[in-house]
C-alpha cells in the first residue's frame, strides 16, 4: 500500500466518504469521482480500514477505571441535583459489588431417603 493509498483509507475511517477521502488524500477530482470505489475494493485497504476503525472504537469504549472516576466526579460535585448524585453513588455501589448479599446455610445430607422424611416429620418408607 502506498502513502496515498494509506492516507485514503485513513480519511475513509473518519468519515465514510470515499470521493472526498480520495481528494484529501491527494487524488485528482476526476479520479476521484470515478475510481474511489476501486479504492475499496483493494484488500490490502480494506484491511487497514477495518484496523483503524476497530482501533478509534477501542479508544471511544471507558474502562471500568474511568466509569468509576466520572460517576464519582457526578456523586461528589455539589453542582449536580441530589438525585443525580444519589444515581451515581447507587450505580457505583452495583460496580463494586457493595449490594452483595451474604447468606449462611447449613445443609445436612443423609444416605437414606427415610431419613429425610423423618426429619420432615413424615412416615418413614418401608425397609
């Protein structure tokens, strides 16, 4: 892929335009207009535009870190309405697992099944 090419297919990842993205990247108006689809058609552009696009989506996705981060400058700025607050504490409360519910159980088990039904206070079954 050469330089120009590259530069197209970086102009196409922003914005979808293949006639424009020619032009920008330094072919003719002409060229352009006719032969911009051909552009796309180059396996080796395709692929560097599915790389690009895949990358500017990986950068646009927050992090657990900063979702914290900006509902705690939501939670703790006295300029937000209490809700709005209150909305993010909660919210930050089910990220790190602050509404975990712990339960204590005993379980008994038995190898007869008659046990069980003496303990539920049933008849025992037949022997």
């Amino acid at each position: 892929m050469n330089e120009r090419q590259k530069r197209f297919a970086e102009y196409y990842a922003q914005s979808g335009n293949a006639a424009q993205s020619a032009v920008k990247a330094g072919y003719s108006d002409k060229y352009a207009n006719t032969n911009a689809a051909k552009l796309l058609q180059n396996t080796t552009i395709q692929e560097y535009i599915r790389e690009l696009s895949e990358k500017a989506q990986d950068e646009r996705i927050m992090t657990a870190k900063e979702r914290q981060a900006l509902l705690s400058d939501i939670a703790k700025d006295d300029d937000n309405a209490p809700s709005d607050r209150i909305k993010a504490v909660d919210t930050l409360n089910k990220m790190t697992g602050e509404y975990t519910v712990k339960v204590d159980t005993t379980v008994k088990t038995s190898d007869k099944l008659s046990d069980v039904f003496r303990q539920l206070g049933g008849e025992g079954l037949d022997e």
